[in-house]
C-alpha cells in the first residue's frame, strides 16, 4: 500500500478499476457469462488492462490526471476539429508536424487523422479495410512516427483522433486468413455458414449500405465453403462481437493506440456490431453494452481516452450512443450529430426552418451527461436523408417525397437549385438516393455564374459553420472546406475510386489556395476568413461550453432556427436565417427569450431594433448575449 507521496503504479491501477468495474463486468457478464470460456476471458482482460496500464508512458499517465481534474475538456468553447487524410494533406505522418501551423492559424485544437492502420492491398473503402491493427499504413510511416505526431500536437495544445475499425477486418486480416484455412477457433471471430439458410433468413429483414458496388450482406466464398458476413465490402468481415475473444483483442489494439498518444478513437460503424434474426441488425442493445463495456476499459487503463462514436442512423437511434437509461454517461463521449447536418441541408434547399426545428425540439434533449456531439456539415462520406416518414409528416410532408426531392436538389437537376453534387449508392427498391459533393459545391459555389451568386455560397457556408460552432458539441471542419474547396471528378480516372462517388469530396489539398489565404479577392481566402472569425468568436464565449444546455425553439420567422445556449453565467439566443429575404423578429418575442445584452457575439457587435424588430440579413446568424 502506498501512501500519498508514493502512489504506487498498482494502487493507481486498483483505484481506476474500483471507479470503473461496475460499468463494466456486469455489462460483460450479461453478454458472455454463459460463453464457456468466460472465466478465462475475465481473467485475460484484467491482465490485459494490468500490462496496457503498465506500458502507459509516464506523460500520458500525467495526462491521464490532468484530465480526471479537468473531465470537461472535450465540451469546452476552445475545441475545434479538423478532419483529413494524411496522404491528401500532409503527405505522410512526418508530414504533419510542418502543417500544425497553418491548423493554428484556423483556430483547430484537435485533429481527426483519417484511417492510418495497415489496410489491404487495391481497394480498402479509403483505408477502413484494415489487415493490421498493430501497424501503421507503410505509406504513412510507423508506429513510432505515430507517437512523435501525438508528441507534436501535444506539444502544441492540440488533441490526436484516429480511427478504430471495429465491426468488421480485411479479409487479409492474419484472423480472417486463418479462418479461411478451416481454424475453427478463428472462424468464430467472424460470422461464417455452411449453407445459405441463414443469411437467407437475415436478409428478410437486412437494409443494404452499399446496394450498387455490394449487394447484400453476405458473400459467398466456395473455396472456403462458407458464407460469410460482410455488411459493407465483399472485403470487410463483419467480427462477431458475441465471441469474447473478440472483445479482449480488440480492447488491447484500442489501448495500444492509446499508450501511442492518441487522445480520441472513432468507432466506426458501431451500429453494425450486433446480429439478432429478424431485426436490421443495427442499434441492438447488446451494441450499447459493448461500448459501455469498451468505454469502461478506456477509464480503467487509458483514462485520458474518449470515445467518438460513429453511428450514422436516424435522430431516435442515435442518442443512445451518448449514453442513455442505464448508459446515462458511460457510453460514447462524443457521437456525430447527423440529424443537425442532414436538417441543414434540408433547411438550406426549402429556405424554412421548420423541419429543423421539429426535429431538433422533439427528439434530442437540453443536456447531455458527460458528452456531446461531433457537429459537422460536411465530412468524408455521402449525405444520407435521414428523416423519417413521421417527421416530414408532423410539417404536412411526404416523407418519401421530401427525400426524393432532396436528392434531386443537391444532385442539381430540381429547377432553380443552387447546387451541385453527385448521386451516391441509388437504392431502385427503397427509392434512396444519397448524394456526394464537397461543401461548397452544395452551397452554390460551383455553379455560381456571378459575384453576387459566389458571395451567397459564402453566406450559405458560413452559415453552416456558425450553426455547428455555437449548436454544442465539437465543431468539426472537413479538410478543404475551410478553403471552400470544389468537388473534383478526378476520382473517375482511378480504377479503385470510379465506383464510390465519395471521391468527388476527397480530393488532394490544395496548399495553393492556402497560401493565398490572405488574398481577400479569392472566394477561397474571403471562407477561410469566415470560419477563422467563427472559431474565435466561439472561443471568446464560454457560454457556448457544451455542458450548458442547448434548446431548441420555434421562432416566428419560420425561415429562422433558432437555439438557446442556457449558460447559468450568460447564456445566447443564436438565430440562422435559412432564406435570402431579409427576416423580422419581434423584439417582444427576444426579449421573453433571454435577449437583455442587444450584443452580437458572433460579429462582436451591437444590434439595434428598429421598429421593436431585429433585421436579420440573408443566410445571416446572430448570437445574441
Ligand atoms: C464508416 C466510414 C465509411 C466506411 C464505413 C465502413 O461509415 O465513415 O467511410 O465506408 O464505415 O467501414
């Protein structure tokens, strides 16, 4: 036993495991209690945990305090991300080291690294078809250049996010290899059939993620004479979590990564990770026990670890994975607000925020505890329509309707439509259409023929990047967007990109175009300003820390969203107008809302009413004190 000055590596172990071990053995319990090999499997992962706590560097250990003083680091107003491929932005590993600069210059305290793990060889689904956990891409560099970019971020107050792929492994993964030699103990770290009665009868009521390039959900390999599962690619297998060692191997590649520095995993696809006959085998409950379970393991011997969780469903299905009922605060820190995007984007095309405003006012609640969201506009992937039949009808909308509409807008063929994206993974049988584009494409910029119609992309850009900096949660910027990069057909010349519409987004950086950021005559230069001003406007109002309740409220403009930020200590009415007329607030109806400063903390400037009316421009957002 130790006493104060000398706390002994075990008593620190021992205490961590005490805060956190009813989190999680009863969520193990329930999940494999009855598995044969359970008292094996709770034993490994207490040694497992022991040895990850042991080889933690003694800086990260500090950090690991730092962070049980300061547990609300992740909600502050500082926090802002950005997300890119290495290749695409830097290059290499090393490379980014030279490109931290020019992060600081945005305000970006956080970085989102996309996937960097060993992928298959040709086609791995941008890298989230990984064969080896334990290595880094050999394009990228290695484990140890890993470590040194965690140290430079560090270094430079800023936070390290990279991706953990845990639904599914390449097909050249060393375990799926050996399962498909016939090593039946292998073979249980995946979903395999000897014949097709299964997958036949899941797939009544499977949905499909990638109808076009791969259809349904199993494939069939004779040589092996099975059937395996494979949600996504024919090359991703889907793990199956219902085997415990599944569990503890990938608990040790998630403490690995983090004795390497990083300081958030996004898990990804982790609506996938749990099978039950007659279900679409997504957002199960078991799903929510696992991440708990992980989450709890993180605490125990990585404590400065959070978790991001990547669950791309409609607004009901999501919040659970911030933690509710018996999850309240022990799941996901962070989860991507995908119902705020897509309704952006819907409120964007109708110029009426009412949609919005339903949604965001029936189905997400004021406070969150120990979370928040990743708030986003854009991202790597495609934009689903995510709106049910009940919301759109709750506004007098067809819901299918609504989304074919959508689609045809942002693809840019409805009349009058300012956009211009590309259709992604077009569903003949449930009529979905999800639709690629960078940022800027979609919000006009593309197709903007005149100064006036480049000027209103701005606005619409900066709108969005408004709303996600002020809504609560981490605003998370999408490389290029801050330069209002276009959509780049490129992808279309490159064998393993062709198929995947996504590409049209991913583009190299253009470090051009950044150089010339100071240039205010380039459209690029004039967003890269915007967003700038933003991250420091959110900087300098602490009432936008994540922790203070957010709520949503009908304003009389109907083309106005409008979102309170409840800070005991000062809190903001924030309004963004989704058309191009000028809208007319009540004065009356800011005042019963909190509105007592007249002071706009987004421009840094005061507001005058003019007939008891705030005026508020075209695609202008306030935030008002
Ligand atoms: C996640 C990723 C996406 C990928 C999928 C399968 O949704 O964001 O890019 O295709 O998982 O790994």
């Amino acid at each position: 036993m130790s006493n104060l000055n000398t706390i002994s590596d075990e008593t620190m172990f021992d205490l961590r495991h005490d805060r956190s071990a009813p989190d999680l053995w009863p969520m193990l319990q329930a999940l494999y209690g009855s598995h044969p090999n359970y008292a094996a499997f709770a034993k490994s992962l207490i040694k497992a945990l022991k040895s990850a706590w042991k080889a933690r560097p003694a800086e990260l250990k500090l950090l690991d305090l730092k962070r049980d003083f300061e547990p609300d680091w992740f909600q502050r107003a500082q926090m802002a991300g950005y997300v890119f491929y290495i290749d695409r932005f830097a290059g290499t590993l090393n490379g980014i080291t030279d490109k931290i600069p020019y992060l600081q210059d945005l305000g970006i305290n956080y970085v989102h690294l996309m996937p960097c793990l060993k992928p298959r060889p040709g086609d791995s689904d941008g890298g989230y078809s990984v064969m080896d956990y334990g290595a880094i891409n050999p394009r990228f560099g290695t484990m140890a250049d890993l470590k040194a970019v965690s140290g430079e971020l560090h270094h430079h107050g800023m936070s390290l996010c990279i991706d953990l792929v845990l639904n599914h492994t390449a097909k050249e993964h060393a375990w799926a290899k050996k399962a498909a030699k016939g090593d039946a103990q292998y073979q249980d770290y995946y979903l395999m059939f000897d014949t097709d009665a299964h997958p036949n009868a899941y797939e009544q009521s499977l949905v499909e993620v990638f109808p076009n390039n791969a259809p349904g959900n199993f494939t069939h390999y004779p040589d092996i004479g099975k059937w395996v599962w494979t949600t996504f690619n024919e090359h991703q297998w889907d793990l199956n979590w219902a085997n415990p060692q599944v569990f503890l191997e990938i608990t040790k590649v998630m403490l690995n990564l983090a004795n390497h520095g990083v300081d958030v995993v996004r898990l990804d696809a982790v609506a996938f990770m749990w099978k039950r006959l007659g279900t679409r085998c997504q957002s199960e409950p078991e799903v929510h026990m696992i991440l708990q379970a992980l989450r709890a393991c993180s605490r125990i011997a990585a404590p400065a670890l959070i978790h991001l969780e990547e669950a791309i469903v409609g607004p009901q299905e999501m919040l659970p994975y911030l933690g509710r009922g018996k999850h309240d605060g022990k799941e996901g820190n962070l989860a991507y607000h995908n119902s705020l995007m897509v309704q952006f984007w819907s409120a964007l095309a109708t110029r009426d925020a009412r949609l919005m405003t339903h949604v965001m006012s029936t189905h997400f609640p004021e406070n969150l505890t120990n979370a928040t969201y990743a708030t986003y506009i854009r991202c790597h992937d495609d934009i689903g329509w995510a709106i049910t039949d009940e919301d759109a009808a709750a506004l007098h909308l067809s819901g299918p309707a609504h989304r074919a509409y959508l689609s045809e807008f942002y693809h840019g063929g409805f009349p009058g439509s300012f956009a211009k994206g590309a259709l992604f993974q077009v569903n003949a049988e449930t009529g979905d259409k999800r639709i690629s584009g960078s940022f800027a494409s979609l919000a006009g910029l593309e197709k903007a023929q005149t100064e006036t119609e480049v000027e209103t992309a701005l606005k619409r850009i900066n709108l969005g990047h408004a709303l996600i900096a002020c809504f609560g949660g981490i605003p998370l910027i999408y490389m290029g967007d801050e330069l209002a990069t276009l959509n780049d057909d490129g992808y279309l010349n490159q064998p393993d990109h062709a198929h995947d519409s996504r590409w049209i987004h991913r583009p190299m950086m253009d470090w051009q175009e950044a150089e010339a950021r100071h240039d205010q005559s380039r459209p690029g230069a004039r967003c890269f300003t915007g967003l700038k001003h933003i991250l420091a406007r959110r900087r300098a109002t602490p009432g936008l820390h994540a922790a203070h309740p957010t709520r949503v409220l009908g304003c009389p403009a109907t083309a106005v969203f409008a979102v309170q930020r409840l800070a005991p200590t000062g809190g903001l009415l924030a309004l963004f107008n989704f058309s191009d007329e000028w809208q007319h607030i009540p004065g009356a109806w800011l005042r019963a809302n909190g509105v007592t400063a007249w002071h706009d903390a987004l421009a840094d400037q005061s507001v005058s009413l003019h007939d008891d009316r705030l005026s508020l421009a075209p695609l202008g957002a306030v935030w008002l004190q």
